[in-house]
C-alpha cells in the first residue's frame, strides 16, 4: 500500500496564512460591502425615487459584482472543510470554519435583501433581458428566485423561525442523533453503528444476533425517538401552511426542479419493476439456504438481516488486461493499478473524460491516503477559482474502492463540463447531482462484470443488485413511508406503534414477498434523513439518479461513442434548468415511463444472468 498520494492544494491556496488566502478573504468582504451598497442604492430608489431607478442597469451590475463573490463564498467554503477534513484535531482549521460560516451568513442575508429588490421590479425583467441578452441564460435562475420568494414569510417572522427551529427542529435532529450514537448493547459491548454494520457480515449467527439487538435498543429508546420524529414533522406541516406550501412533496419538488409528472412516472417504473426485485430477493434467499448461509428458518423471502449478506468467493483468478490476476474481489489493488484501470474505463467512454481522469491523477488532485486525524468516507470538492476539485478518498486497495474512486471522479468530471459558466450554475439540485457519478459507476461496474468467471460474477452481480435494490425499493419505500406519516400527523399526534405500523406498510407495499416475516418496523427510527427539517423526501432523489444514470448508460450502448457529445453537453446545462427541460434538450422525455424502465433493463439482465448461473 505505498505510492498512496496526499493532494496538493497550492494551486487553490497554500495555506490559510497564505498571502493569497487572506487576499481571497478581504476580496469577499469587500465584495459583499459592494453589494451591500448597491443594495441600499436600490432601497433608496425604491423608497423615495422609483421612477428614476434604473432596475436593467442596476441587475446586471448586481450579478456581475455577485459572481465575483459567490466564487469566493463557494471556494472558501470548500477549502476550508477539505483542509479541515484530513486534520480533524487541528484547531487552527476549526477556527477557520467558525470564520467562513459567519462571513457566508453575511451573504445570506444579502441574499434575503437581492430576493426583495427583485420581487419588487420583477416586472421590469423582460426589459432587462432585452437590453442585455447576454443575461438570457439567467431568466430560469431569476424566475426560479422569484418563485421562492412566493413561500418566504415575512422577514421578522423568517428570522423568528429561524431562531426557534434552533431550539425545535434542529434540537429534535439532534436529539436523535446523540440517542444514536450513544447507543451500546451490554452484553456484546458493540456499539449501534458497529451492530447495523454486522448486517455485511460473513456469519449468519452474527448479522441475526446483532439485528435483533439492534430491534431491542430501538424499543428501548422508542418513546423519545417517536416524539423526535413526530414534533420534527409537525413543525414542518406548521411552517409549510404558512410559507404557503399545499403538500410536503411541493417544496421537495421545487428544490429538486422536478415536476409531479416526472415524480409519477419515476415511481410508476420502479412499482413495475417490483416482481423484478422480488424475484431477485428469492434468488437471493434460496442460494443462501443451499449453501448453509444464513439461520432463517423461513423458506421464502429473505429475511431482513440478510439484505447484505455477502456470498461465497470463489478462489479462481480472473483475466484483466491480459494479465492473470487474483480475483478482482479479493485482490488488494495498488492505488497505481486502480488509477490506470479507472483511466482506461474513462478513456473507453470518451477521450475527453479519459484526459479529464489523467489531469486529475497526474495534478494531484487525490487525497487517498488512510491516516489518524482523516474522515471516513469519500467527497468531492469543487472550487470555481481556477475551475478544479479536490478528491477525499481512504484508500485500502479493496473492490470497493475502486468504484468509490470512479464515483469522486465522476462527480468532478461533472463540474469540469461546467467550466466557463457563471458561479452561479455551480448549483444543481440532488435529482442531478449523482448523475455523473452514478454513471461513471456504471461503466466501471458493467466492464468488471464482463471480466468475471461464473463462480465470481455471482459475487459481482449481487453486490451491483444488492446496492441498486436499496435505492430503489427501499427507497420507494421510505416515501411510502414519510408520504403517509405527512397525511397521519396532519390529523393529530403519531406514537411508537403509529410509526411501526406505518413502516410495516410501507415495507409490504414495496418489499412484499422479496422479505419473510423477519422484517424490520423500526427502521423509521433509524434514517437520519426523517430527522432533518431541511430534508422532506431525502428519498426519490436517490432513485432519480439511479435510474437517470442507468438511462443515460442504456443510450449510450446504443449510440456508441457518438453519445459522449450529448452527455458532457448534458452535464454542462445541470445548473440553469429543469430537470425536464434539460433532458428535453438532450433528447429525451423523462415526464414519461418508459424512459426511466430503460435503467431498469439493465438490472433486469443482471437479474436474469444471475438466475441462469446460480441454476
């Protein structure tokens, strides 16, 4: 495990004494004091001489002299987590944080005050685009301004709301946060976390064990975790009535720019598809029955706990690039053969996101190295000064580091496509966000497939059809769920018993026959996402981006290297339209099934090549 790299940060700043670091602080102050002024200019007019204000001349002054800040807000942010991220005990890098956060909180509320002056000349809007069309790409933007502004409540009363979810909201998420992560079994001393991660454990005795003592530690904690989740959705039902939302799922909607047509016909797809899932949970169950896999008693269906059970690997080596190697699953890889093989999959694509790959290697764009004072997990990182990301990885040579590798760097391919676009496109909603990264998945995952000997494609495929089964089913799931818990608390308080019942339908509904009677009805008290008042339907967004880049991957096949075009083009239009009208511009209709069953094809085969090998 040598060769491992740390990044290198020089080219966005070398360190926060830096003389260019404290350049980029005092450009952002001082760019938020310009836009304060010409805030206060425009109040003025407005107030005391609103036929004299030139609304066109002074927008476009706005947005230019915004771009210049939103880079540097964006940036600073960034860099101040990432540094942050792999020194997590440095003090300096905290402070640091705390410094950021206030000055964007300044921006905020320069934010609040740009939303005002728009609203106010909004009519005038039409007379800006034409006298300056350069500007034209930003009506979505400024109309999608305008639209938010109809749910805002008065200024006072969004500050007092503020202030209270503070002590309402915010404290109930973190209430159920600390339940969590204190919880600890007595007996085997495991923590809550370590229990749900023995659900990918090898020994059926453990994954059985460790998931009814995680049912017991919920039970245990039921009444507080209930009352968390029901004044969290409560408070979110009293806010959306009065920011003038008819349904949770319209705000939800409105973040995601999705329309309830594409909402339908995504879900409609995946309910089609259940029969699909199901049969691959049976598959599933009866190969772990044949092979003394698991201690469930029940015949058919899997049993909850065994959702992750991992199957057998085979010692056969398999043939990559010419080379004999040891099994792509079991093998330790170097981060050199990991590079090259991600360069070669990107390069197959396109060469373009092959030289991106390359750039971003060679640059030292990659922190992968495991060390003391790290996060876990993975990130990308953007920075809209000198338009580059930044990669966190921990690297231990596993199979699934590779395609966690590929993933960061589909994410950062995707903000490449957007260079010499405005700041202000940087932001897409979650519905697009994992669309690049999904899909460079995918062609990692699809090409190692076809690499495989049978006794280890079991392995490959379950693993590709274990993970795409949990965004979409279980996540059909979750909005089944958090879809009738709105409609429920509407009508009055929900306790423990309200929420396992509802997660026992939610579970039928979407599981059905694929689980056994060994299910799990409290699981609403396990998905942070419920507990966050920010993040009403955390879920289809998932399933969005699954499908979408399965979608996308399935038209690729079929047009050939001529799709690399439309896709890059694709994600370079993500920050200044709908989700419709941006797949409308590359050729397809996702208001409608059938696009979205054309992901689902690809797992269908999966499925099907799966039952053929286990026999």
């Amino acid at each position: 495990m040598s060769n491992i790299p740390r990044w290198n940060l020089d080219s966005i700043f070398s360190s926060i004494d830096s003389p260019e670091y404290q350049k980029a602080l005092a450009d952002f102050t001082a760019g938020m004091e310009n836009l304060e002024n010409l805030l206060e200019s425009a109040g003025n007019f407005i107030k005391n001489a609103s036929e004299n204000f030139d609304f066109p001349v002074w927008l476009k002054g706005f947005l230019e002299a915004d771009e210049k800040v939103s880079s540097l807000c964006g940036s600073l942010n960034a860099y101040a987590y990432i540094i942050y991220s792999v020194d997590t005990t440095n003090t300096a890098y905290l402070n640091n944080i705390t410094k950021i956060d206030n000055l964007t909180l300044r921006y905020r509320q320069i934010d609040l005050g740009f939303k005002s002056v728009l609203l106010a000349n909004s009519a005038r809007l039409d007379d800006f685009y034409k006298r300056f069309p350069e500007f034209e790409s930003y009506r979505y933007l400024l109309n999608e301004t305008l639209e938010e502004t109809k749910h805002q409540m008065s200024p006072a009363e969004e500050k007092l709301a503020g202030e209270l979810q503070q002590t309402g909201g915010d404290a109930w998420d973190r209430l159920h946060e600390q339940l969590i992560s204190n919880l600890r079994d007595e007996e085997s001393g495991k923590t809550f976390n370590e229990l749900r991660n023995d659900a990918y454990s090898a020994d059926a005795n453990v994954r059985k064990s460790s998931y009814l003592k995680e049912i017991a530690l919920l039970k245990q904690n039921e009444i507080a975790f209930a009352a968390c989740l029901g004044n969290l959705k409560g408070e979110t039902l009293a806010l959306n009535r009065r920011r003038k939302w008819q349904k949770p799922i319209d705000r939800a909607l409105a973040s995601a720019r999705l329309s309830q047509k594409t909402l339908d016909a995504l879900i409609g797809a995946i309910e089609d598809s259940l029969p699909l899932w199901r049969e691959y949970f049976n598959l599933k169950a009866d190969f772990l029955h044949r092979h003394n896999l698991t201690v469930s008693q029940e015949k058919k269906g899997l049993a909850f706990y065994d959702l992750f059970a991992p199957v057998a690997l085979s010692d056969e080596s398999v043939s990559l690039s010419g080379l004999t190697r040891q099994s792509l699953l079991s093998k330790t890889w170097t981060f050199d053969e990991a590079k090259d093989y991600i360069i070669q999959r990107y390069s197959s694509f396109s060469s373009e996101m092959g030289d991106f790959a390359k750039k971003a290697f060679a640059e030292n764009w990659i922190d992968a190295e495991v060390r003391a004072g790290k996060v876990g997990g993975a990130y990308d990182e953007d920075f809209a000064l000198g338009h580059q990301s930044r990669i966190m990885t921990n690297f231990t040579g596993a199979f699934s580091d590779i395609i966690t590798l590929a993933h960061e760097l589909g994410h950062a391919y995707h903000f490449s496509c957007m260079k010499g676009k405005p700041a202000a496109f940087f932001s897409y909603p979650m519905t697009l966000a994992e669309t690049a990264s999904t899909f460079a998945e995918t062609i990692v995952k699809q090409d190692m497939i076809s690499k495989c000997s049978d006794a280890e494609k079991i392995q490959i495929l379950d693993l590709d059809l274990q993970d795409v089964s949990q965004v979409l089913v279980d996540i059909l799931c979750r909005f089944y769920f958090e879809k009738s818990v709105f409609e429920e608390r509407e009508k009055g308080e929900l306790n423990a018993d309200d929420f396992c019942r509802l997660m026992k339908e939610a579970q039928k509904k979407s599981y059905g026959n694929g689980l056994n009677g060994e299910r799990h009805e409290y699981m609403w008290a396990v998905k942070s996402h419920y507990y966050s008042t920010g993040l009403d339907f955390y879920n289809f967004p998932y399933a969005f981006g699954q499908l979408f880049a399965a979608g996308l991957y399935a038209r690729y096949q079929k047009e050939g290297a001529a799709f690399a075009k439309t896709y890059a083009e694709l994600l370079s239009n993500t920050g200044n339209m709908t989700c419709e009208d941006l797949c409308k511009k590359a050729g397809f209709d996702i208001t409608q099934k059938d696009f979205w069953k054309s992901g689902i094809e690809m797992y269908a085969k999966e499925v099907s090549e799966l039952k053929s090998i286990c026999g």
